[in-house]
C-alpha cells in the first residue's frame, strides 16, 4: 500500500510545516500583536480604518461573532468566485460570511505545472504570507507549490508567488478589487492574530453545483482522463465541505494524488459527451518548422500598439467567438500556444487547454493568424522566435 500522509490535518492542528514564515508575519519587539505589527503599515490602518466599522455591522447582521477565529476560502476558477468562511469554535461547521468577484482569469482550468504556463493553481493551500506592501496594493501569499505540486509539477521550475491580491490585474493570481482585499485582508490578520496560523485556501476549478459550469469541466475533460481523474479528486474535497461544513482531512500518495479523506460516493452518470466522431476535412493553418528557439530572450515580441492594443484585440475576439460556443456553453477560456517567428510572424497556433470542440478551435486559431505581425523577440541584438501562450476569455454577457 502506498505511503499516505496528512495534507491539511498537519496544518489544521497547528504544526509548522516546512515552509518558512516571510519576515512581514513576524511581529517585531515593539508590537504587541500580529494586528497592531500589521496596523502599522500605512495601507493596512488605513483600510482598517475604513472596513473595520463595516465588517462588524456585517457580522452582526448575518448573527456571526466578530472577530472570526478562524476563516476559510474557496475560489472557484471558472465561476469567478471566492468565497469567505468564518467560525469561532473549531467543533462547530462554518458559516458563509461573503462571496467575493474575481477579477480575471489567467491561464484556464486544470492545475498550475511549472514556471510560466500562466495557470492560477488547483488544490489545497494555506496562506503564508501578509504583504502589507505589495505591488498589487495588499496580497495574501498562498504556499505554492505544494507537497503534491512538488511531485507533479515542474521540477526545476514550478513557478512560484501565488497571491489573492488586489488592483485587479493577474498574471497567475487571483485578483480582487482593492475594496474587497481591504476586508479578505483585515479578516485574515484577525484570524492570524487569534492563533489560527495556518488560513486554508481551496482552489477549485468549477463549483460542481452549477449545471452549466460541470458541463463546460465536462467538455474541456472528455479527451483529458489525467486532467478528469484530478478534477474529481477536488470534487470529492468540494462535496465533503458541503456536507459537512467542516475541512476534509486531504492526504497524498506516492504519485502526488490528493486522496480526500470520508468524500460522499458519487452517483454514476451516463456520458453526456460520448456520441458519433463526426468526420471532418482538417482546416490548413499556418505552420513553420523552427528548429531553433531560445528558452530566455533579452526582449519579449511586442504586439503593435503595446500591451493595451494586444488586450483590446482579445477582447473583441473573444466577443467574436461567442456564436462558435457548443451549445450549453455561455463562457470559456482557451490557452492557446503560439509562436512569433523572427520575422514577427505569429505561427504554429495551438489550442492546449479550454475547449475540445475542433470546430471552435479551428475558428479561433483561423481568426488569430489574422492578427498583424508583432516586433520579434531579441537575443543578443538579434531577432529570434519566441513561443506565447495567452487565455483568450468568451463569454455571453
């Protein structure tokens, strides 16, 4: 029998895992608490100052005790969504006290692997850093990777600072407007301060309990049994919480597998996806042979008119793309790989993960290859290819 042992039960209980503490969650000799420490940065009194009135009206209307000891969060990747989880007992379950908007999406569903592959992580986390100064106004460190991601991901290059932050912008995180990690934030710090040293963080990459989101997992998975086989892992931590409303015990195998400990059995359900291939005349698109591309570069390919031109051109294709949405589907992100040549011609289009309907995806790289041609990257003064991938967001508002 493999070797099993304790994800979060370690964290739960309180004993320090392997991962240091950044040197902004230890009080200095002069403060007396992890909150006044907190409060005396600028951006943390300031929003204390602001939401601490709020907050306490907010508890009470909901017939919730301020300050929450411990707190829990759950986001959910497709559905936009992060969740805030409070309660004061460790015995008793936890009671909803918001759900917040994510701002953006980087990357698309299934868990992050390695160093660049612009995917926000899936799985069990906990919160290891307060960054009262951050670039992104307040942001809240999530232990990525983990122990499973340092088995399954990228082992040079895993990728690394994960955060909940504000300003609303991502690049792999989770990003909330600056009003709503005021609260995350404060929330946090209390918990922190009343002894729970280990705040868990639950990515999902859908709720399970919305129709359209299961079908939208179901088709991106239908060709994916390794990315299925991991999604209903997560599922099982999903479904435990809602019975419950207390943390499933999570567990890793030898192959880095989370196992969820007492996860409710699932129904059997027919297939809604399985159904006659139908046969279809590929579509040409436009392929080189590069025999040659450097993993770094002195300066990435620019598309004309700058980083705002670029996202303004997603942003109408993925408006474009809406009628080529399978029927059911009302929103998708696709990550799709693409090479800029030296000569500043954007090639080799591939779609690696969102969508496995082969009309939709030969639409969409159709309509890229017509982009205009970008500035090639650099090396050493000279044009060189260089490999991207973007997630392009449709959706039927």
């Amino acid at each position: 029998m493999k070797n099993l042992f304790l994800v979060f039960l370690i964290c739960w209980m309180g004993a320090v895992p392997s991962e240091a503490q950044p040197a902004l969650q230890k009080s200095g000799p002069s403060y007396t608490s992890f909150i006044n420490y907190q409060k005396s940065f600028p951006r943390v009194n300031e929003a204390w100052q602001r939401k601490i009135d709020t907050l306490q009206k907010q508890f009470k209307a909901k017939d919730l005790e301020w300050p929450a000891k411990y707190i829990y969060i759950r986001s959910f990747k497709y559905d936009s969504q992060l969740e805030v989880w409070v309660k004061n007992e460790l015995k008793e379950p936890f009671r909803l006290f918001k759900t917040y908007k994510v701002c953006a999406l980087a990357g698309t569903l299934g868990p992050k692997r390695m160093e660049g592959d612009y995917q926000v992580p899936e799985g069990f986390y906990y919160i290891n850093e307060f960054n009262p100064k951050s670039s992104y106004y307040l942001s809240l460190g999530i232990n990525y990777p983990n122990a499973s991601d340092r088995i399954l991901s990228d082992s040079l290059q895993p990728g690394g600072e994960i955060y909940i932050h504000g300003s609303c912008v991502t690049v792999g995180c989770i990003p909330v407007t600056d009003k709503q990690i005021d609260e995350i934030y404060i929330l946090a710090a209390n918990a922190k301060d009343l002894g729970q040293d280990f705040i868990p963080v639950h990515i999902f990459p859908i709720r399970y309990d919305v129709p359209k989101s299961v079908d939208y997992l179901a088709n991106i998975t239908k060709d994916d049994a390794s990315l299925k086989k991991f999604s209903a892992k997560l599922e099982g931590a999903f479904d435990y919480f809602e019975k419950y409303h207390q943390l499933p015990v999570v567990m890793i195998d030898d192959d880095g597998g989370y196992m969820i400990d007492g996860a409710p059995a699932k129904k059997a359900v027919a297939d809604k996806n399985k159904s006659v291939k139908k046969i279809k005349v590929p579509v040409k698109h436009r392929v080189r042979t590069i025999n040659h591309m450097p993993q770094a570069v002195d300066q990435w390919p620019q598309y004309p008119g700058g980083n705002e031109a670029f996202m303004k051109y997603l942003d109408n294709l993925g408006k474009e793309m809406v009628p080529f949405l399978p029927k059911g589907l009302s929103k998708a992100y696709v990550l799709v790989e693409f090479i800029i040549d030296s000569d500043g011609v954007p090639v080799n289009f591939k779609v690696v993960r969102g969508m496995n309907d082969e009309d939709f995806n030969d639409e969409l790289i159709s309509r890229m290859e017509k982009m205009p041609d970008w500035q090639p990257a650099v090396l050493d003064k000279k044009p060189v290819p260089k490999k991207m991938a973007q997630t392009v967001t449709v959706e039927d508002f």
